[in-house]
C-alpha cells in the first residue's frame, strides 16, 4: 500500500492553494522542516511569515492577516497550540469568527520518544469547546489534501488535526472531505447473527481500526468500521442509525478518552439514542516518552488492542 509524507502533502497543497489564490498566506512557528511549509517560504516570501516558537503571536499575526482580507494558514504542534495558543485561538479567532485554518502537527501519540509535554491529550477537548470552531483529525495524505482544500473554502476557523510522519493511503487522490459527514468502511452483513459492534475511529485510530477488523474477519467474527475525520460538527445522523442498528459502539482516539471523539459520540447518543459505548484512548494520564507502536500498544489503540476489545465485550 502506497504512503505519503503528510508534511510533504500540506507543503504541496498550501502551494497549489497560495498559487490560485493571493488572499492565502502562511504562517510558521519556525517548525517549515517539520510540517512542510519550506515550499511555501520558498515560492512565495512575500506571503510567508516565520513568527519563530510563538504560538500566541504565531496566531495573533494570523488573525491580524485575517483582519485585513487574508485567508491564513498557521501549523505549531498540536499540544501547543491548545495550550499556550488557547486564549488567542478562543477569543481572538473563534469569537471574530476569523478566516484562519490552523493545523496542528504531530497529533496525539504520533509526537512518540518527544514524551509527555509534547504528546497532545487535550486538544480536540479544548478546540471542540471552541464556539465556531470545526475539527478534522485526517487518516492520510489524500484525505489531508481534501481536508486542506475544504478549508480554505470554509468560513470561519478551522483546526486540522495531523499526525508525524508517512501515513498510508486509505482512500484514493480524488477522495473529499465533508464536514459533519463520517465514512463507512465496512459493513456488518445483514444476516450475521452475533452481536453487532461499531468500531468509530478517526486519525490515525483508523488504519489500526482496518487491521482489527481483517485481524476480526479471520476468527469469523464482523464489525461495522467508520472513520469520522469530521470530529465537530460530528455526522449527528449516522451515529444515530448506528445506535439503531448496533448492539455496542467502540470509539479509538488518539487523545485522552475524556473530551475527544468517544465523548461527542456519547453526547449525540446519549441523548437520543442511549447505547453502551466503550472508550478506547488515553486514560486520565500523560504519556510516556515511546515509540508510536509502544504507545498504541499502550494504551489499547493499536490493531490488537481494538480487537480485544471487540472480543472482550462480544462475549
């Protein structure tokens, strides 16, 4: 299966975007190496701004190209720009309803051996509380393109959830992205007579949620597989016809099981459509400074750990 550099995909994306439409620049916390915005420094200076490791004037300096007619993007790491960027992305951006798209890099357990302070447990919590707000968490190259290119199109802020390193393809270069639209990958067949499980995952969660299910498929037991790269506004009707057609959901975050995917699946069913959701994720802890696969392995969300906990509450 083919694999793509996510940094490489938004560096040649923001290009192709800076390229059609002047009112688009680029902002930087001093991290082009890292998220793939040299590119853009290099063909188009005159729209690239370096604010150096500061996110609170990395986002101030957008909002302030936004102020004057600018769509901007800005890329920090994940954990900082929900920690240290909080104020100015709740009340500078949320509450002006400003056209930045901010794009947060090494998402969850994918920041690995960088350790605790970096590993970002919180950021889809604090971004969803965000009035105005909308939450991608992409689960490759291709899905990350469409998930750029909808948001430079879309009103408002927008924040785009994107793990380290090469991911593989899932979808192919002509895949879209819609907001508040999940993505069914497979299917419970009509006739299967055991109980009917849900596996919700988004980002990363859902290459590991397709490796559970073949690993699943081969002990002759079947899952429904949906991928929700749209975390908010969350797609309200297929969680509500999964509730309905399901015995048991699972979501697979990779982020704290407190704020994240599993609790906006519990608020959409729990107040219409109540049915036991199991959470898989990071518990109430910070991480250790591992290896991606140690760190999934960890803390459940890796292949084996879905499909335990598929077996486990199937019994």
């Amino acid at each position: 299966m083919a694999k793509q550099d996510v940094k490489k995909v938004y560096g040649q994306t923001l290009c192709e975007l800076m390229a059609a439409d002047e009112r688009i620049v680029a902002v930087d916390t001093d991290l082009m190496r890292l998220t793939g915005t040299a590119p853009a420094k290099e063909q188009f200076p005159e729209r690239y701004i370096n604010a150096g490791i500061a996110e609170q004037n990395s986002i101030g300096m957008a909002a302030g190209c936004a102020v004057m007619g600018k769509i901007a993007f800005i890329s920090a790491f994940c954990e900082f720009l929900a920690t240290r960027g909080s104020d100015q992305c709740l009340d500078t951006l949320c509450y002006n309803e400003l056209d930045v798209k901010v794009l947060g890099t090494y998402a969850g357990i994918s920041s690995g051996i960088n350790g605790g302070t970096h590993i970002s447990v919180a950021d889809i919590a604090a971004f969803r509380s965000m009035p105005d707000m909308k939450i991608a968490d992409i689960s490759d190259g291709n899905e990350l393109a469409a998930a750029i290119r909808l948001a430079a199109q879309t009103p408002g802020p927008v924040y785009i959830r994107v793990p380290k390193g090469p991911l593989e393809d899932l979808r192919d270069a002509r895949c879209e992205f819609r907001w508040g639209k999940g993505e069914i990958r497979r299917e419970i067949p009509a006739d299967y007579a055991s109980q009917r499980i849900a596996v919700i995952t988004s980002g990363i969660t859902t290459a590991a949620g397709e490796k559970a299910a073949d690993l699943l498929a081969r002990q002759g037991v079947s899952v429904t597989h949906v991928h929700m790269g749209s975390i908010k506004p969350i797609d309200e009707e297929l969680l509500l016809h999964l509730a309905a057609t399901h015995d048991m959901l699972i979501t697979v975050d990779n982020h704290s099981i407190i704020g994240g995917l599993g609790t906006a699946v519990c608020e959409v069913t729990s107040a219409a459509a109540p049915i036991q959701v199991i959470r898989l994720g990071i518990r109430d802890e910070f991480c250790e400074g591992l290896t991606e696969p140690e760190l999934a392995a960890r803390h459940g969300i890796d292949a084996d750990g879905i499909a335990k906990a598929v077996l486990a509450a199937a019994e």
